[in-house]
C-alpha cells in the first residue's frame, strides 16, 4: 500500500518539477528531454503438481525471457510534455509446456508502446492523458511479470488542499501482460498485448465456468469505461487515510450490469527511539447492479489489520490478518496490481479474497546493509488461507472446505560494483488441502539493469 502512495506523490512531485525547470522552445523540450530503461534477464520455474494438459495454471514448466523497457519524457513547456514507453519480451527456450503454462501472463516475443502521454501541469494541478501505469489501491498496473499492464487513462492530481491529494480518473481500455491474457488465443500463439475494451478484475478468481466461459478461463471481463476517485490526507501526525473509489459501467456478460468497488486504509507510524511501529487497517468492498451480476455472488466486504516494526536494527516483521463475508467475494479492483495485507509473495492476492476467507500472514525482513552488506536484503513469509465451500454460484468460491498454506523467501541484491544492476531470487512452497492435496513450488529469478 505504501508503494501506491509513493506512486502517487511522485508522480505530483514530477509534475511540478517539470513546471519550475521549462524549456523555452519546442526544439529545447525534446533535447532537453530524458531517457531511460531498463535491460531484464528472468528465469521462472513452476510445478502445480498437475498434469500440463494446456489449461490455466497446470503443469511444470520453466521459461527464461530477456526484455527491455525503454521510456522518453520530454522537457516540459508551458506546462505541457509528452511521454513514451517501450516495452519488450522475447522467451528464445520455451518449449511446448512452457508455452501453455505461461501463456497467460509470460509467454510471447514482441514489442508493445504501453505508455504514449501527455501531461500539463497548471499550478498544483496535473492533468495526465494518453497510454499510462497507473498505481493505486483499486486501479494498479502490475509489473511483476516482465511486460507491465497499462491502462488507456486520463488521471487528474491535485494538491491545492494542504495535506491532502485529489485523484480523479477516467480509463477505457487496458493492455494486458500478453496476446492471451484473456485466453483468446491458443498459448502457443501468444504474443505482445494490445489495448482492448476490457480489464482484469482481480479477486473474479481465474475460473469463469458460471459466465459461461469454459473452465480454466481468465478473470477478464469487457467493460464500457472505467470512473474513480481518491483521496490521500495526511493532516494527522504519523498518520496517512486513504480512500478511493471505482465505478466500471457495462460490465460483460451481465446485460449491463455495473460494479462498484470500494477502499478506505489508515496508516499509523509511531517513530520511536530504535524503530517505527506501524499500525495498518484497511476495508475493501464491491458492490454490483443488475440480477444476473448479482447472481455471481461479488458483493463481498474485506477487513484487515496488520500490526508491524520496522528499522529495528535493520529488522522489520510484521502480523496481518483479513476476512471476507460468507458466500460473496470481494472484487479486489482492476488490473493484477491491487493488493492485501495477507496476499502470499507470489501466489497473490486473489487468493485471499475468495467468498469465506480469512487469511493470516507473518512476514520477517532484514536489511544486511547493518553488518556492512549493502544492498542485500531478504524477506520471508507465511501465509495460512482457509476458504469455506459455497453452496451456489460464487465467482472466486470453493465447492469444498480448503486450507492452502505458503512458506515464501525473497533475496535482492543491489550489486555495488555495477551501479543500476539488481539480482533477487523468489521462491514459494505451498500447499493446497481440499477434497485432495495438490503441492505447488514457484521459483522466479531476476536480473535487472536500471539506466
């Protein structure tokens, strides 16, 4: 959560930046403008402890992929300045298996232009049109997999209100992590995405059958333009509210119906001789209009706590807990990006806010830069999710009692002798009880280069 609003902030702080150092003419704006990118080498290996028959998320298969992204942003002029991002995946090795298995969201060789923006920044307003990540609680742009979803948007900023900032935003279309995030193409065919008139609904679950999707479909759904609004205050020392809310109008499927999503977090950092101690609570809610929508059970509530230290001797932890309402799911917000305080390092988020959940998770981190190591850092993690059988259609419901359990460790490595280069190695172990044991392993390694 504190990354959305740090995304937050800095893109107003860019904003205003870019007012105070102008070019003077159109030539000086784009000479004057900034380049940057990033090269990646990632490697991933997954068994589901299932048979790869082709469908979503079955099978053992490995897949390394190089990519790059490469953004420009021109100088600002008269408040105005334009900018761009490339991004591109190409996966030389993956064989059949791999294809099939990571077709959804790995998979595919291309190019894509996911950002092609122009802002304007008029006092302490900023105005953001065009192809854009997005970060925040109930619209975010997930960057985990190598090419980072985008939204076609226009977002509003304001900060006139001391201690409080302003969001508004309008979007009509998204770009997924491949051709085949929607499973509209075989995964052997997978490409790079293109923007379309529809979205990720995390927290739909990744099943779809009861909409008439086959079995193993994707939580993608159409929609006819995407409304929120958010606000950010911080007027109360140590403590930072948030609340934010989205409307998605004609949802797919539902002979019109609409969604309506719903967060609100507050923050408190009590600053202490030897550390911080946090305090988090947070509400997520959906709500729907029309009665086949309803009929799919998504008008669910979600509550969360999270009690936590950190800089304690270059040690954080932390304890969260969240809960869900009996037979209605929690539609988490668009795109893959929205997160809970229990969501597991690399299983996600959706896992948690199923019909039934409740979810707990104990997290240690160290920072080895304390005994000399600078740049090192791990984190490790415990997830326990019991989820209660549904005896009607739910989308992200269990049709049997289940109880998964994950055991997560993160290493990263910002390598001193070569400035903008980071190594990290995820890994996951999990185990999901139901009317049968399936055992899951996730590995993820990543080199990237920043420049």
């Amino acid at each position: 959560m504190k990354l959305v609003k740090l995304s937050v902030a800095a893109f107003v702080v860019a904003g205003l930046a870019s007012s105070l150092f102008a070019a003077d003419t159109l030539a000086d704006a784009f000479k004057n403008g900034k380049v940057t990118g990033e090269l990646r080498a990632w490697y991933f290996d997954r068994d589901t402890d299932d048979k790869n028959d082709g469908t979503l998320a079955k099978g053992d298969a490995d897949i390394f992929s190089t990519g790059l992204m490469l953004s420009y942003v021109t100088d600002s002029l008269y408040g105005l300045s334009l900018g761009t991002t490339f991004q591109g995946n190409y996966a030389p090795f993956a064989n059949s298996d791999a294809k099939n298995l990571y077709a959804t969201d790995m998979y595919g060789s291309g190019a894509v232009l996911s950002e092609a923006y122009m802002t304007y920044t008029l006092g302490k307003t900023t105005a953001k049109v065009g192809r854009q990540f997005i970060a925040s609680p109930l619209v975010n742009s997930s960057g985990s997999r190598m090419i980072k979803e985008a939204f076609q948007a226009a977002v509003l900023i304001n900060t006139d209100i001391p201690n409080t900032t302003l969001v508004a935003g309008y979007s009509d279309k998204f770009q997924g992590r491949t051709s085949d995030y929607d499973r509209s193409v075989d995964g052997s065919d997978s490409q790079m995405p293109s923007f379309k008139k529809e979205a990720v609904f995390y927290g739909a679950g990744t099943s779809r059958g009861s909409l008439g999707s086959p079995a193993g479909a994707s939580n993608v759904f159409g929609f006819d333009g995407a409304y929120t609004a958010a606000v950010i205050n911080k007027s109360i020392t140590n403590v930072t509210l948030t609340g934010q809310y989205l409307f998605v109008n004609d949802v797919e499927g539902t002979n019109g119906g609409d969604a309506n999503v719903f967060y609100a977090e507050g923050n408190y950092a009590l600053p202490l001789s030897s550390m911080k101690l946090l305090l988090d609570a947070t509400y997520r809610g959906s709500r729907t209009s029309n009665a086949t929508f309803d009929s799919f059970h998504a008008e669910g509530d979600m509550y969360q706590g999270r009690v936590g230290f950190s800089e304690l001797a270059g040690f954080k932890a932390s304890f969260a807990y969240s809960t869900v309402s009996d037979d209605q799911s929690v539609l988490l917000g668009a795109g893959n990006g929205p997160t809970t305080y229990t969501a597991p390092l690399l299983k996600g988020a959706e896992a948690t806010s199923g019909a039934g959940t409740d979810a707990y998770k104990v997290e240690v981190g160290y920072d080895f830069s304390k005994v000399g190591v600078a740049g090192l850092k791990a984190l490790a993690q415990y997830v326990r999710i019991d989820q209660d059988k549904v005896t009607t259609v739910v989308l992200n419901g269990v049709a049997a009692d289940t109880e998964s359990t994950y055991f997560e460790g993160q290493i990263s490595y910002d390598l001193p002798t070569i400035k903008g280069l980071t190594l990290s190695l995820e890994y996951e172990d999990g185990k999901v009880e139901a009317a049968s044991t399936k055992n899951t392993s996730d590995m993820r390694f990543r080199a990237n280069y920043k420049f």
